[in-house]
C-alpha cells in the first residue's frame, strides 16, 4: 500500500468494495443491477415530481417548452384534435392562446373528467373513447402528444387519419431512442431502457420518418429535443 501514490491509494480504496463485488459476481451483472436501479430512481423522481406541482401539473409541461411546439403552429379557427389528450394541459393552452376550436380524445374517462374542469373556460370538447375504434371528426390538425409509441399498428392508424379526418397537419411528440449511450449499451446487457412499460418502440430518428412516409406524411420539420423528436408534417399530396 506505501507503494501507491496518494491519489492512487484514494482512489483504491474508494473503489475497493466494488472490485470485490465485481469479483464475486461478475461485472456485468453489476452493470445490470445499477442500470436497473438508475431507471427506477428515474421514474421514482419522475412520479414523486407531481406532488410537488402547483395544481397537479408535472413540472414537464412547464420545464420543456413543448405546449409552445403545438400553439405556434395552430391557427385562430382551425379545428385541432387533440388525440391521447390525458388531463387536457395541451388542449387547455392550445384553446386559451391561439382561438382554435380544440376537440380532445381519450379513452380514459377519469382523464376525461380531468380536462372538462380544466378546460371549462376555454369551449374545448372532449370526447371519452378509443381513438382505434371511434369515428373522429374531421379536422385541420391532428395532435399525437406522446400517442403513437404505445400503438402497436402505427402506420395503420397514421393512414387512416389521413384517410378519415384529413387534417392539413400532424403535430408529433415521441420519444427518442438515441436519448443516451446508455440506451443501446443496457438493452445490449439485457436491460429493459423503456421509459413506459406500454411503450410498443421508442423511435430512431430513421423509423419515425419511415412509418410517416409509409402512411403518406411528409415531415418537413422535426428536431431531438428533451429526449424526445417533434414533427410536424403534411399530407404527401401537399409537400
């Protein structure tokens, strides 16, 4: 021990526990167990966050700019629809600043409830259902606030949208695969890396455009922000 240098012996002691664990149960499944734990501190932070919020609002919708990805690019009367519109915090804000008719959509009535109350002074609609299975209006655009990675048949659906109520625009949030390093490297030791345990894919940047084109969008815009892509794209016809 006399022989290391003093920032060596630091440093050796420091890491000894772990060389000796490493030892006994292999590196990798170190590796495993705190990429595991990492992620569960994560979503603990993420959960426990919204006790912390002034009326019950996840410091996201604030911290991450996104409201103002959606309300930028909508018009006063346009009809919006707002599908897998949760709580109703986008419709909220896309009714109250632009003058747009907003039309929400989500199959989980509490969520439902939720939005009505927070929507009551902006003549937002809500419509409690599947969004799969409903006949939706017609609109001029169409909102996918974190939607479209927890669907199994997404180009079937982008398809029909384009079919069916045949908006002028799609608006996009999902989230981003290449997020980190880590994401690759734990799933190579096994690791579950999704952010959501109903999410179907966590899209590259190559298979968002991919699944777009195959349904017949175009996305002109789309940056890597907060770890997730946001898109906006037309119909292939209005390119």
């Amino acid at each position: 021990m006399k022989s290391l240098p003093r920032l060596g012996r630091k440093r050796f002691l420091k890491e000894l526990p772990f060389v000796l664990v490493s030892l006994a149960v292999g590196r990798k499944a170190i590796l495993r167990f705190l990429l595991r734990a990492a992620r569960s501190l994560e979503g603990s932070v993420d959960y426990i966050a919204l006790w912390d919020s002034p009326g019950g609002l996840h410091p996201k919708h604030r911290l991450t700019d996104y409201h103002d990805f959606f309300v930028r690019r909508i018009n006063r009367g346009q009809t919006v629809l707002d599908i897998g519109c949760g709580n109703g915090a986008v419709t909220a804000d896309i009714a109250r600043l632009t003058g747009a008719k907003v039309i929400g959509i989500d199959k989980d009535d509490r969520s439902i409830a939720q939005a009505r109350v927070l929507c009551v002074d902006f003549g937002a609609e809500f419509i409690c259902g599947d969004a799969l299975t409903t006949r939706l209006p017609k609109a001029d655009v169409v909102i996918l606030s974190n939607v479209l990675e927890h669907l199994e048949t997404r180009e079937g659906f982008l398809r029909a949208l384009h079919e069916h109520t045949q908006p002028k625009m799609l608006l996009i949030r999902v989230p981003q695969y290449e997020r980190s390093w880590m994401v690759p490297y734990a799933q190579e030791l096994g690791v579950d890396t999704r952010l959501d345990s109903t999410h179907r894919i966590e899209h590259r940047y190559e298979q968002i455009l991919s699944e777009l084109t195959a349904a017949g969008w175009l996305a002109r815009f789309i940056e890597a922000r907060w770890g997730e892509y946001r898109i906006e794209a037309v119909p292939e016809e209005k390119r």
